[in-house]
C-alpha cells in the first residue's frame, strides 16, 4: 500500500465519525431520557398508593422510594411540588454529574396527579 491509499482510508473513516458520532450521541440521549420517564411514571404509582393509604399526597421522596433524590443511575434528579390532599407534580432535570446537561431539546420532564405528561422545551414534541 501506497501512502496516498493509506491517506485516502484515514479521510474516509474520519468523514464516517464526524457523520456517525453526532448521530450515535443523539441516540444515546434519547435512550438516556427514558430513565426520567420511567422515574416519575414509577413515582406517579408510589403516589397513587400513598394516597390510597393516608388521603393526601406527599413531597416526601423517601416515601415514595426514591431515597437518594435521583434516578437510578443518577442521571436526573427527582422533586415533588404542591403536594397535598388535591395533587402534585414531580419534575426530573438533568443532574449536574449524570451526563444529560448537554441535552438542549428536553431539560424538564413533569408528571401531575391526572398523568399529565411535560417536557420542555420539547422543539420538536417527542421527548415524552
């Protein structure tokens, strides 16, 4: 093999990443956000039983099993707002250590007692 040939492979395989990396990362992001919508779908029904049990709904997120205030590989963060006897709503924001602040198109998920389901700033309506 010639040194052009081998220079002509090398550029070949460099356009190939710089087409093929932006669309692996917006994959990955994509599959990454399910993990804040699986959280607060599961936190959703560990409202609906506390409800159930004590007539109120909670802030507490011990309660709900979401102890460390996060989801489980810590990508987002949890939080519960305006608990009390007629509702709530549950956020995820990308946690600051987790990987997903490069994530521009969804940086708030939300959950309501109704199963109202957010996200913003949501461009193009499929981050839920």
């Amino acid at each position: 093999m010639s040194l052009v040939e081998l220079l002509v492979v090398m550029v070949i395989i460099g356009i190939i990443a710089v087409v093929a990396f932006p669309s692996y990362r917006g994959y990955m992001q994509r599959a990454q956000r399910t993990e804040a919508k699986d959280a607060l779908v599961r936190l959703a029904n560990n409202q609906e039983r506390h409800y159930i049990q004590f007539n109120t709904y909670t802030n507490d997120l011990t309660a709900l099993g979401f102890d460390a205030g996060s989801s489980d590989s810590g990508l987002y963060d949890i939080s519960v707002t305006g608990a009390d006897q007629q509702g709530f709503t549950a956020a995820a924001t990308p946690s600051a250590t987790g990987g997903m602040t490069a994530d521009v198109e969804c940086t708030l998920f939300t959950i309501d007692e109704a199963g109202l389901r957010t996200a913003s700033p949501d461009p193009n309506g499929k981050c839920w």
